[in-house]
C-alpha cells in the first residue's frame, strides 16, 4: 500500500513539473515566432511616422526622411536608362527601419565624398509611386542597394548595409569603368 502511494505522489509531481513545462512554452513559442516574424520582415512595425517624431514614448527615435530627394523617381529613371553620365546607388529605405536610420549619416557622407562622380538616389519602399521599383528589384527587406554602371547596367544588389567600405570599394570600381 505505501508502495502504491509513493508511486501516485512521483507520478502528481512529475504532472506538476510537466505542466509548468508545458505552460511555458505555450507562451514562448509564441513569442519566438512572432519574433522570426518581425524579424524577417512579414509583420512591418509601422506608424504614423510624423506622430513618432515628437512622441516621448518613442524608444527608439524614428524620424521621418527630410531628404529633399526621398523617393526619387526621376533619378531612378534617369539610372536605369543611362542618362546620368555616372555611376549610381539606388538606396531603398524606410522610416521605421532603424538600420535606415542608424546608416543615413554614412549615407550622406558618401554622397558628399563622391558629389559628382556617383549619384546616390533614395526611394522610400511605402512611397506609393516607390511600389514598382520594389517590386521590379524584388526589394524584400530595408536596406537594399543596387548599383548601376554610367550606361544603366545594375552591377551589383545587396540587402542590408554592407559597410562604409564595400560601397566606397564598389564606388570605385564603378567610376574606374569605361
């Protein structure tokens, strides 16, 4: 008889184990995904990004582009049909994307270093006039690079920002080409 109560108290403790187990991942797992989620860039943490620019609240300090060339049809246009007689750097970006906004100072440097010998042209991904150039440069995540040649040919794409380096690198090469 003492036997078969010991055994019931491990089997009710290893139940009460098993469902703080259980318990616990019901709630993790959850939460991972929708991590993986947002992370791979599915689910868009947006707002209104105007609000976001004075809120307290804001954690992170997003602030919308004041860029007088935010979303550049004209030069995206003006890259792909060879007409700029110079190399450019078509940068697709977004407000809420903190790597956007962490890069934009290197950004702006690189086109003061390089005015005149590499055009550097913005295109805002939620810009609906941007929405066909995302779509035709399969953009799946912010940032995207792609680098054309001074006759229009796309050289190079990346996602994500692959350093000050690798784009002065790749600059270079574009404004050594014929």
């Amino acid at each position: 008889m003492a036997r078969a109560k010991q055994q019931q108290t491990r089997k009710s403790n290893l139940l009460k184990r098993h469902r703080g187990d259980i318990l616990t991942a019901m709630v993790l797992i959850p939460l991972v995904l929708l991590a993986i989620w947002v992370w791979s860039g599915h689910l868009r943490l947006s707002a209104n990004a105007s609000a976001l620019q004075n809120d307290a609240t804001n954690p992170i300090g997003v602030q919308t582009s004041n860029h007088p060339t935010d979303t550049d049809i004209v030069g995206i246009q003006a890259a792909e049909g060879g007409t700029l007689n110079e190399p450019a750097l078509v940068w697709f970006h977004a407000d809420w994307c903190v790597i956007c906004q962490t890069i934009k100072p290197t950004v702006n440097a690189l086109e003061k270093q390089y005015d005149g010998k590499v055009k550097i042209v913005r295109l805002n991904v939620d810009a609906p006039e941007a929405s066909r150039y995302v779509q035709k440069y399969r953009v799946r995540g912010t940032p995207t690079f792609v680098f054309f040649d001074r006759h229009g040919n796309i050289t190079a794409s990346t996602a994500g920002w692959p350093g000050a380096q690798q784009v002065t690198h790749a600059f270079d090469r574009l404004i050594g080409q014929p």
